[in-house]
C-alpha cells in the first residue's frame, strides 16, 4: 500500500482541440503543486487557455533519469504532482513510465486522469472490428524495421501505429506490400483545425499518399486481414483462364487479374510463380 504523503497525477491533455479535456483534468491541475511536462512552452498554451498558473518542470525521453530521483523526493516530500505529455496521455506512446515506475517503488499513489489519445480516437473513426493492438513509432530503418513490418504482416488484429510525415509514404508504401488485403484509415493532425483522413484499401492509399507534402504526426490504423480475399484455388483458376484468354504471360499477365478481381499485384503474381513452378504456366 501507498505510504507517501505525495500523489503523482496522470494527467491526460488535448490531442489538438483545446476543448478535449476533462473538468477533473482541469481540477486536478489547479489543485498540484507543481506540473512535469515535455515541453513547457505547450503546456504553458494550455494552462493559460484555462487561467492556470501553475510551477512547470520539464520531463521528456532525454532528462528524465536525472529528473526521475528528483520529482520522487518531491512526492515523497508530501507534494502533490502532476505529470502531462505534449498531447495525450502520459505513457501511451509517450514519456513516463519510468517515473510511474519509480513512484510505485517508493509507495507513491499514483492517479490516472483519463482522456484522449490520438490512437483510441482513430480506431473508434476507423470503424475497424475485431481485436486490438497498439504498436506505437515503427524502427526507424534497418533490420529491426523489416524484422517489425513482417511480424504485422501475420497479425491477425487490428493495427495502431503512430508515423512521422517523413516517414509515412515508405512505411504506407512498406505496409502495403506485406498486407495488401487489409483497409486502412489515416489521420493526420486529428481533432485539429486542419485534420484530414484517408480510408480504403491498403494499396490504394499508399499510392493516393506517395509525393503527397504531409505535415503534422499520423495515427494509422489498419483493418484485420480480409475475409473475402479469394481462395488459393479460385486464385489460379482466374489465372490459368485468364492466360488462355488472353495468351499473356508474367508481370503482365498478373496486372490483367489483379485488375479484374481488385486484388494486388503482388498477391496475384506470387500465385503466378507458383503455378509457374509446378509447370501450369509458361
């Protein structure tokens, strides 16, 4: 059981829209004595939205083991804190595990205050079913990146992830090519003044949003893998008829059917190869 005199806060903040936040968020936060954030020139945006002035220490990925032993101290010293990430939730995807982490261990009770968080806000826009996992940023590069991106490709859930603007249309483009039968929905600075969104097939998407200029962070969300993909069989009979129709062969031969039965390329020429290597095409 807790036994410090200190209560550490979670506190969720706005994704975008000032007005997504909780009266007992805006309670709370009146209430400490002192507010953790990542950048406190944002959360000094939305202290003085609401009138709130408030002592701010700054908590982000690259201070926090030296300021971990020091906002326990406070807790411990019987201050009541409060601990708020740019926008969203503490922890989801965000800094602040560690300093929950510690303040267990020191027998500090810890409150959440939920709210938003841009990853449950798109799923329930998605109108994606089934069961969910959150992934977070995928690896930036390399190995790690790949060893990621096929690991998802047998998931059968629905996806969450998070993508900078730099890095959506290779990892949209990456995603495709390992799941080409899932829907997809992306949302770009959600529940902000110029939010937009994306939503179809995977590959479709992925090719509206190549060149595209994106600015601001990107919730994706993607859709369990389809249930009404043709079978493997019905697959190469669309194949095999489709090369006596036609007489073409290869790359060619797999744009016609994929075409023609709204499937990806990829999916239809690996089916091509494999009948060609059992001798049933040319």
């Amino acid at each position: 059981m807790p036994d410090a005199p200190g209560r550490l806060y979670l506190v969720a903040t706005p994704i975008g829209h000032l007005e997504d936040i909780t009266l007992r968020a805006l309670r709370v936060l009146k209430e400490v004595d002192r507010i953790a954030c990542e950048d406190t020139r944002r959360t000094l945006k939305l202290l003085s939205h609401y009138g709130i002035r408030k002592p701010l220490v700054s908590f982000h990925a690259h201070n926090q083991a030296a300021r971990i032993p020091e906002l326990v101290a406070r807790l411990q010293a019987g201050e009541n804190l409060a601990l708020v990430c740019d926008a969203g939730t503490p922890g989801f995807s965000d800094p602040g595990t560690a300093l929950v982490a510690a303040a267990w261990e020191a027998g500090v009770r810890v409150e959440a205050v939920p709210g938003p968080a841009a990853g449950v806000a798109a799923l329930s826009l998605s109108g994606f079913g089934g069961d969910v996992t959150f992934l977070g940023f995928p690896p930036r590069r390399g190995g790690k990146r790949r060893e990621f991106f096929t690991r998802l490709a047998a998931e059968d859930r629905v996806l969450i992830l998070y993508e900078s603007p730099q890095r959506l249309a290779a990892t949209l483009a990456e995603l495709a090519a390992l799941m080409p039968d899932r829907q997809v929905l992306v949302v770009r600075e959600l529940t902000k003044l110029f939010e937009e969104r994306w939503r179809g097939p995977l590959p479709k998407v992925a090719a509206a949003l190549q060149g595209k200029e994106i600015k601001g962070e990107c919730t994706l969300v993607l859709s369990r893998p389809s249930q009404t993909a043709p079978p493997e069989t019905d697959l190469a009979t669309a194949l095999l008829a489709a090369a006596r129709a036609t007489g073409l062969s290869g790359r060619r031969l797999a744009e016609q059917v994929a075409a023609d039965l709204g499937l990806s390329r990829r999916q239809v020429y690996q089916a091509y190869l494999d009948l060609k290597s059992r001798g049933q095409l040319k």
